[in-house]
C-alpha cells in the first residue's frame, strides 16, 4: 500500500487510546432497511455518542496526543457543530481549556452546547472558512494547539476505529458506505478497513450541492454551494491528508440530491427508529440513489450523526407523507349553504380519511359571491386510499381540485 498520512498500526493504536472514553456503537441488523432497498443492512449507530456523531472518536485520540505543556496551554478549533461539541466535551473531561471558534451562522443550539460542555465559544465570520482563518489567529496569539476536524493524523485515525470494529462485528460485510464531508471519516475506514479486508469495497457518499471530492477526483468542475439537510457534509475544500486514499481506495463517490437525503431521515426514523441528521443519513440515500450497485449485498451503513433539530426533523416527516400522498390538500368550491362543510367531513369520515386541516373562506375573487372555497388536508392510509378518496369526492359531484406546494392542480377525475 502506497504511503498515506496514517496507517493501520496508527488506527489501532487509535482504538486501544480511546478505549473506555468513547462508547463502542452497535452495529445493528436492518430488516427494514434492507426490504427497502434490496440489500442486507447494517447500521453503524454513531449517533448513539454522548455528543450524538463519530467526532468524539478523532477528538480524543488528537487530544490525549497532547503532552503535558501543550494541555495546559489549551486547544482551538473551527466547527459549526459535531466537531466543537466533540472537543469540548471531551476536552472538558481531560481537563483541557478549549476555544472553538463557530461562524456567526451556526445554529444557537449548536454554540449552546458547546457552551454547556465548558468550551469558549467564539462566534466570528460568515463562514467556516472565516472562522477557520480566525481560530489559526487566535491559536498563533495564544499558543493554543489547533485541532482540525479532518487534515489531521490523530483524528483521521480516530475515525478509522469504527472501520475496524464494523468488521469484527460483521466481517462478512462486502461494502461500507461512508459520507464524505472533509475526508476524515472515510479515509480513516478506509485504511482500516482495506488492510484488515482487503476485498472490501468502500463507497463514499456527498451531497449533490457539494461535490468536492467527487471533483477534485474526476478533475470536474460541478459548482459547489447551496442550503442541504447535510450540513454536516457540506465542504468546499477537500482534505490534503485525505484526498490521496481517497482517490487511491474509494472507487468511486456517489452524489445524492436532496429529496433522497430527506427521505433517507424520513426512513430512519420511521423503519429504524433512529435519529439521522442529514450527513448521517447521507449513506442511506446514496443506496436508494443507485439500487442496483448495493442490490444482494451485505452493506455497512455508518449512521455518523444524529444531531438534527427537531423541527427540521419533523418538517422532513411531513413532506415524505405528502410525497408518499398520505397527506393530501384539496379544494372543494360549492355553493354557501347551511351544512356543507358538515356534509363533506361526514363524507371524509365514511371514507376513511382524517382530516387534518381545514380553511372556510368565501373572500376569494374566483369564489362566487354566494359561493364558499373549502381547502381542505387530509391523511389517508396510502397512495391508493388517497385516489379511492378523491375519485368518491368526484363521483358525489365536489370536484376536488388537488393543492400542492407548487400549484392548484386539475380537478380529480
């Protein structure tokens, strides 16, 4: 194997440092998650850390590397969210002064919790380049000891110990799907996991809004930026350390869309009951993207975080029944008359459905004046219920217009 910033030993000697300080995640079997997508599932649960993501593994073997000097001076590092709360919180337990610098835009419950684990919390720039920028500053001023999320040794080989202890658990594993952000994760598994298996294949896994890895590999110039339920994975600028295995060892990167990554949390949560951010999920998708490269094989999800918030996650569940049809908005325009808003929820109910929502407006210019429009939401037990629902609405003569998020729809027929 060609020469990389870290080795199987470093990984091993990785995994006895952490040993006792970082929980030893299950690797758990997927029924569900193996019906869905016709492979045989199991789910790394990283989100299980005291933290909720895999970050507490690099922090610590990076933090025990410290000598004695260096703890006493401190640590600084740069993150919007798993990474600082990693080393704060472990940093706290080892006794260590720690300073993370967060862009101004980084969610209050995030910079909260890095607060409540003791850590300095700086909020500085726009981005987390910017924040990066400040804490090397800071870092130089105060002689503090930088701790990057992913362009470092220690860290990357602390990600590597989920590579092998995903194998002892299960080494009949063929694939393991990794989310790749700045490249520690996977090219800590990576290593690990093609020296103690050699056949096995590791996909790696990005945002379609940030390609980066998968640009700087193919040498394409896909554009980068955007709003993704992955932030966790959302990096512009790939790791010097990392990209060399990368490229040598992942054969190849799959880009997810949004919809996919919503409905991959959307899937944990209802098939695995499991919490998945969107980067922790982003292994999930990647399987429900491209079916047929994962179809009869045993596969390794690693579900790196479960930090989302509980209103994204709950916004995430309704829009999968709305796609699934399982909530469906409609308009009925009927003459105002005594008892017609009583007569079609009696008819909703003998037809199953529950209603969820109901608008009564007679204001509207396209309603006749002695008219009334009635948007109405719904939740039925599928797709088909749905139909079976709005073609009983047709036939009694309401001719349901379909609203979606986009547009008033046709009537149903």
């Amino acid at each position: 194997m060609a020469e990389y910033a870290i080795t199987i030993d470093d990984v091993k000697r990785a995994a006895a440092t952490i040993q006792g300080q970082v929980l030893r995640t299950p690797l758990v079997p997927a029924p569900r998650l193996s019906q869905l997508t016709g492979a045989t599932v199991c789910v790394k649960h990283e989100n299980m850390q005291p933290t909720g993501s895999f970050k507490e593994r690099g922090a610590v073997n990076k933090l025990e590397s410290l000598t004695a000097e260096e703890r006493k001076r401190g640590v600084i590092a740069m993150s919007a969210g798993n990474h600082a709360q990693a080393v704060a919180y472990h940093a706290r337990r080892l006794g260590i002064p720690a300073t993370i610098v967060m862009p101004e835009s980084a969610p209050l419950v995030k910079a909260e919790n890095t607060r409540a684990y003791g850590a300095r919390v700086i909020l500085h720039g726009e981005t987390l380049y910017e924040s990066a920028d400040k804490a090397r500053q800071i870092a130089a001023e105060e002689g503090l000891v930088f701790v990057h999320p992913y362009d470092d040794p220690n860290v990357m080989a602390g990600q590597g110990t989920i590579g092998i202890e995903m194998l002892e658990d299960a080494p009949d594993l063929d694939q393991i799907i990794v989310p790749i952000g700045g490249g520690g994760l996977i090219s800590g598994i990576t290593i690990a996991a093609k020296a103690l298996k050699p056949s096995i294949e590791i996909v790696g896994v990005e945002a379609a809004l940030y390609p980066s890895f998968h640009n700087a590999i193919h040498h394409e110039d896909r554009p980068i930026g955007g709003a993704t339920l992955a932030e966790g994975i959302a990096v512009k600028t790939v790791g010097k350390l990392p990209l060399p295995i990368v490229r040598d060892l992942v054969p190849d990167i799959v880009l997810v869309d949004e919809p996919l990554i919503e409905r991959a949390v959307n899937a944990y949560a209802t098939l695995q009951r499991t919490m998945a951010e969107g980067a922790g999920a982003a292994g999930l998708a990647a399987m429900l993207a491209e079916p047929e490269r994962f179809k009869g094989k045993r596969v390794g999800l690693v579900l790196c975080g479960g930090n989302i918030d509980a209103r994204i996650l709950a916004s995430v569940m309704v829009r999968e029944l709305e796609r699934d049809d399982r909530i469906a908005s409609f308009r009925i325009t009927s003459d105002d008359r005594p008892g017609f808003l009583g007569r079609v929820a009696s008819r909703l109910g003998s037809l199953g459905a529950n209603i969820l929502e109901v608008s009564h407006s007679r204001l509207f210019l396209d309603v006749p004046a002695k008219g009334v429009s009635i948007d109405i939401t719904i939740e039925t037990r599928d797709r088909m219920h749905t139909l079976v629902v709005f073609e009983a609405l047709a036939a009694d003569g309401l001719a349901p217009q379909r609203i979606d998020s986009r547009r008033l729809s046709e009537a149903a027929n």
